[in-house]
C-alpha cells in the first residue's frame, strides 16, 4: 500500500519536475546570453603560412580595431592545395583543431575565425560581438549566394525567405566550446576541402541543433562579395569609412573577398578601415615609408632602369634629358635600353656617346637584334632579378614625361613592393592604371577613377593594373617573382601579362598621386617625314611641345613687366626657345625652296608681291595649320591685353620665313603690312649670326636695331606703321613674320 502510494506520488511529481528543470535551463541560458561576451574574451584565429600583401593588411586592420589574432602556421608548408583554382584548405581544420584544443571547455570565450588573404575588418570587436549575441545561436558562419564546392547538395540546405542561403566557410564566430566541437570530428586530408567539411555538419540536422548552428543570411557580420558586387557600397559618414549591404541596409563587420572578387576587395581596401577619408585623406601614405635623406651618393640603393622604345615617339631627346637630369647618383643607376624604332637609334647612342660613362653600366638592344617587347622586358627584370646588388628595378616606356626629378626618390622612399607614379594625357583622363577590371579583363572604370586621376583624392591606391613606369622592389624579384617570364599570359599584351602574373602571386600594385609626377605622350600621330618632327606635335602634345618651344618667361610677361616697348605701340616681348628658333630655321633650310625674292609670285592670291622677300611660306612645309594655332594659343591672349578692346581670332593669310644676306637681300623698302597687326619674330642672334638688321618705323623715326633671339615684334600693320627692314651687313638674317587680321 505504502508503495503504491510512492509510486502514485513519483508519476504525479515527474512531470511537474521535468517542468521546473526545464525552466531552470532555460533561464540558465537566458543569463548566460543576457549581454555581449566582453570584447577582452574574444579570440581571432586565422590561418597564413606567409606574410603576403593580403595578410599585411588584414593585420592593420585588426590592430586598427584592437582585435586579438592568433595566427597560425606561419612559416609553415602549405599543404592544403590550391584553393584558388580546386577545393582544399583542410589544412586550417587541423591547425584551428589543435589550437582550440586548450579552450574546449572555456565557456567564457568567443572564437572568431577568418580567413586572412582576403579578408579586411570593417569595424571593431565590439559591435561584432553585439551582433552576435543578436543572433541568439552558439556558431554563426558566414553566408553566400552560391553553393560550394558540391551543388548536388543544395536540396538538403534549409529555405530561407530573406538573405543569403548557402554556407561559406572563410568566417564563423561561436563560443569556444561549441566550435572546438564543431571541429574535432575532423581527421581528413589537409587537402580536403574545408567548407565541405562545415557544410555537412551544418546541413545534418542533429548536429545543426546540437551545436546551434546559424548562417549569417542578412550580412550583418560577414559580407561575402562573390555574387553581392551590386549590392555593396562604401558609406563615408562621420570621418569613417564602411561598406554597406544595399540589399538588407547591414554595414558588415568583415570583408571577405571570396572566389574571384579580390580585386574588389581592394578597391575597399583603398578606404576600410578609415585608409581613405574625405576629412583625413590619406591615413597611411607616411606608415613603412624609409628615407634617403642625408645619405650619401654611395649609400643609395642601385636601381636598374629599364627603358623601352616600342613604337615612334615624339620628343625622345627631351626623354633622356629628363633621364640625365634626374635628381639620383649616377653611380647608383644601371641603364637597359630596349629599341625597336630605327629612327631613334640616333637619340640613343647620342644619349650613350654623351652621358654613358656617367653610369654604372649602360646596355642597348637595337632594332637590328629582332627582340619582342615582351622579350625584352623579360630581359630587362631578369638583370635585377639575377644580381642581389640590384636593389630596384625601375621601368619606363619612352611615352613617359617625369617632370619630377626627385620621382625614383620619392617612389622608394614609400617602401611599397610594386609601386607606378600616376601619369595621365594631357587634360584626358587617359592614365597608366586601372582602377577596375571587366568580366573578360580589360579597362573597366572604377567609381573613383576620374577621382583619382584628376587629384580629387590624393593617396596610396591599391589597383589591378598598371603599365608605363613602375617600380619594384629587387627583394621581390628575388625571392617572389623568380618565374623569368612576366610579360607572358595567354593571349594579354605584355603590360597586361605582367599584371596578371603579379595579381596571379597575391602582389600588390600601387599607383601613387602625391604629387604630380608627369603625364604621357600621344603617339598617335608621331611621323618621321621632318627634320624636326616635335614642332608638328602642337595640337597631340600641346604641353611637350610649349615646354620645348615657347619661351620660360612667357607666361609671365604681363605679371613681371618683361614686355617692353621700344617705340610707339611697337611692343617686345620673348615667345620662342632658342631650340625653337633653331629647329624652325633649320626645317626650312632642310626643305630649300626660297622664293626668288621678285614681285612675281605663284605663292599667293593674284600672283604679285608688292614688297617681295627671299622667304619660305609655313603652307609649304605643310605648316600652316600648327602655325594658326601657335597664333590662336599664344599671340591672340596677349593682344587682347596690349591693345585693350580689341579682340582677334588670330587668323592670318600670310605666314613666312624671312632670309637676309648681304649678297641676296640685305633689307627691305619702306611699306605697310597687309594685316591689322604683325609679328616679327627673330630667329638667331645680332652679333653672333650676322651683323646690323632691324626694323625702323618711319613715322616714329625709331628703330629697333639688334632683336633678341626668340623674341617677337607686334606692331599695327595698316596707316599707323609705316616701317623698313635695315640692311644686314654680314652673315644671315632669319626672322619669321605673320600678317594677323588681315
């Protein structure tokens, strides 16, 4: 009877018991996930056997939010295959297997694990832990909109209405505990695949409950960028830099440029965390930078120049001036020239024959020797990579105007392995990087592009192409780089084959815009058909051609009051080079047809000249258009300023090369000019190239006797000017005149 009683009694208290330890464990848990893990508990383990480009800045960016990483494998053989191109990377199984083995059983800490290559942290331990708690689940793994490595296994993967479904194993976070019994089941290969590995154990039920696995559907931990390129935007608010899920409005805590997105992850790499601001600039443009200050000529590192001559080019002369002028120790630089152009093999050996000796060596592969481009730069990194004392290699296409003369200085004083300075076309946004690639990899434009080029954010930009000039590190080659053909890739051109071999390495490449380095030629209408084919490149290479033809002082003719005037409404002032002067002359000299100097004349319109010279016309070099556009850029602004209210087109009719010679034609009979206003332009030197010239304005009875080479005369050509050109005494006279405004 007792025992009936008992036994009636235990049936009725069971459930009852069951019931209240049920509560009991469920405000066990309600306490234990009432607030976040302090930020002191959280532990981030990666996996990197080597300190690549991408590991480096995934490191900045933790230490930037103060997160704890423990790295594993440094140092160590890779030897979970190539998870590039196959499935693998059951190698960080193991390492984080043993590593976690020490907190199987710490409740307290929270496990964070990510992949480091191509991984950036957006924001800090705090808020991540936040949303971690918000997730209410023991381990949350990242989530992706594609299944991988095995598609048959999408049917078993729980429907999600919102967010992304599929699991990606390049980040998780969870309480240490669960995730150390998350991973010590495993004992396969290093060379399995590790996201098959998670996925299986996420997709079987039981062991989904038993460790309360979640994916991170929304991104509000993890963003995945691979099949979410059009849904992640940077956000620039408070002097911070974040990407932003359009599609679910989440700012992520960690970047993972998975699959083929690396590329894009560099580009917010650019500005995450904090790299890049609109109220900072640049924040780490001065960090690993060295300096070269107060070293001696022998303590500078030895950099071997690579330059390459691939196509007609204008201005080559002024290339190796800029070369010799470089602010460097000559005894630190080695010279490798590579020319396909027969026509520039005199600017070379002139450079060489003058300058050679000055170097630590010099070596040239003309066109005669056959070798591609490709070839030759080949050649020319392998000579750095193949000697230890090379401590950069330094690459230059003939194109290439560095204005900068401290640009190799500058370029190794910011330590970057790979590193081009920005040049650009003259007023074109055409430059030598990419900012994006497209899907078939050619130019595709990045949203900060135009930005970039045009100097509107200055910095340090990590970027997936580069071409013209560059430098990297000797090291590099050395250790890294040592495949000896770069500038091979498929079906690429050799700019684009190397770019491809260093992205293919895990390299980085940087463009810099600091400062304004220089610009790059158009080649486009390069010709050799001239003695002197730069004084054509006026309207492809306005800048290059104003440099080497228009006088240093011409722009500030007003400001410093350089103009003068010698007689009334004649007014003086320098417009030309003395290389300027020179070329002209000697182009026509080169062409030799000067007129006869008698009143008939086939030249011009009606066939009669009424104060005939012995003179060459600009149309019959083929001149005439360049000329009318020196005029319209160069005489037009400063007309409107001397003669105020008068504004000119700066068209003229009649556009010639004046020869005087004692025995030819000495000077010039008193005339008008056909023109509203002439110039008057000499081209060589009173007392050096010939004795007496000049020109006397009768009216005025003034003359101006003795010009100065390079500077022009402008004068009132009808009624007012009545003028004549004195005799010339001895030697020859050459001056080049145009009737504006006739």
């Amino acid at each position: 009877m007792d025992c009936t009683l008992r036994v009636c009694s235990l049936s009725l208290l069971l459930p009852i018991l069951m019931l209240n330890l049920f509560f009991q464990l469920s405000d066990c848990k309600s306490e234990t996930r009432k607030h976040p893990v302090p930020k002191e508990n959280l532990l981030v383990f990666t996996v990197a056997t080597k300190e690549t480009d991408g590991f480096k800045r995934f490191m900045r960016s933790a230490n930037f939010f103060n997160y704890t990483v423990k790295v594993l494998g440094l140092g160590e053989e890779w030897t979970g295959g190539d998870v590039s191109k196959t499935s693998g990377g059951g190698q960080k199984v193991r390492m984080l297997k043993q590593a976690l083995e020490s907190y199987a059983t710490k409740k307290e800490f929270v496990i964070l694990f990510v992949d480091s290559y191509d991984v950036i942290f957006a924001s800090g331990p705090e808020e991540l832990l936040k949303k971690f708690h918000q997730a209410k689940h023991n381990v949350v793994f990242a989530a992706e909109a594609f299944i991988w490595p095995n598609r048959h296994l999408e049917a078993q993967y729980p429907r999600v209405q919102d967010g992304k479904r599929f699991l990606n194993s390049g980040g998780f976070i969870g309480f240490a505990p669960n995730v150390y019994q998350l991973v010590e089941p495993w004992d396969l290969q290093d060379k399995e695949d590790d996201q098959l590995f998670y996925t299986k154990t996420y997709l079987d039920p039981a062991k989904r409950a038993s460790l309360n696995i979640t994916l991170d559907h929304r991104c509000r931990m993890f963003q995945n960028l691979n099949g979410a390129l059009d849904e992640v935007v940077l956000k620039f608010e408070d002097n911070q830099v974040r990407a932003r899920n359009m599609a679910f409005n989440t700012l992520p805590v960690i970047i993972h440029g998975n699959g083929p997105t690396k590329m894009q992850l560099n580009y917010l790499g650019n500005y995450i965390p904090k790299v890049w601001t609109f109220e900072t600039g640049c924040t780490e443009c001065e960090k690993d930078t060295i300096s070269l200050e107060g070293k001696k000529d022998s303590e500078f590192p030895t950099v071997l120049i690579g330059i390459f001559i691939g196509q007609l080019t204008p201005f080559v002369e002024n290339f190796f001036e800029r070369l010799v002028n470089l602010n460097f120790p000559k005894k630190q630089l080695r010279i490798f020239i590579h020319n396909t152009q027969t026509h520039h093999e005199q600017h070379v050996w002139k450079f060489i024959e003058q300058h050679g000796d000055e170097y630590q060596s010099v070596k040239a592969v003309g066109p005669n020797e056959e070798i591609a481009n490709a070839d030759a730069r080949n050649m020319g990194i392998d000579l750095c990579r193949q000697d230890v004392t090379c401590d950069y290699y330094f690459s230059v296409d003939i194109e290439v105007v560095l204005q900068d003369r401290d640009v190799l200085k500058n370029l190794i004083e910011q330590n970057r392995s790979v590193l081009a300075p920005l040049i650009s076309r003259h007023k074109k946004l055409w430059s030598n990087f990419w900012g994006a690639l497209s899907v078939d990899g050619y130019y595709a434009r990045s949203e900060d592009y135009v930005d970039i080029v045009q100097r509107r954010r200055i910095g340090l930009w990590n970027v997936p192409y580069i071409s013209s000039v560059y430098l990297i590190q000797g090291t590099l080659l050395q250790s890294v780089l040592t495949e000896k053909d770069l500038y091979h890739a498929s079906n690429l051109d050799a700019d684009m084959a190397f770019c491809h071999n260093i992205r293919e390495q895990g390299i980085f490449m940087y463009i810099t815009n600091k400062l304004e380095f220089g610009r790059i030629l158009s080649v486009a209408n390069s010709h050799t058909d001239h003695l002197h084919n730069d004084l054509w490149q006026i309207f492809e290479n306005p800048q290059d051609w104003e440099e080497k033809y228009i006088h240093e002082n011409y722009s500030s003719i007003m400001e410093k009051k350089i103009l003068l005037q010698p007689c009334p409404d004649v007014y003086w002032f320098p417009i030309f080079t003395e290389r300027g002067c020179d070329d002209i002359v000697e182009e026509m000299e080169h062409f030799g047809e000067w007129s006869s100097g008698g009143n008939k004349d086939k030249r011009i319109q009606g066939g009669y000249e009424n104060v005939p010279t012995i003179d060459i016309h600009m149309n019959q070099i083929g001149y005439e258009r360049e000329w009318q556009r020196f005029l319209r850029d160069y005489i037009a602004p400063l007309t409107e300023k001397i003669y105020p209210g008068y504004y000119t087109k700066a068209h003229s009719f009649l556009n010639f090369v004046v020869r005087y010679k004692p025995e030819e034609q000495p000077s010039l009979e008193p005339h008008h000019d056909a023109s509203t206003f002439t110039i008057n332009v000499a081209l060589n030197k009173a007392g050096v190239d010939y004795e007496g010239g000049g020109c006397r304005f009768i009216r005025y009875n003034c003359s101006v006797q003795a010009p100065r080479k390079g500077w022009a005369l402008m004068h009132p050509g009808r009624l007012t000017h009545y003028h004549e050109g004195l005799p010339t005494t001895s030697g020859t006279r050459y001056i080049v005149v145009s009737f504006i405004d006739p």
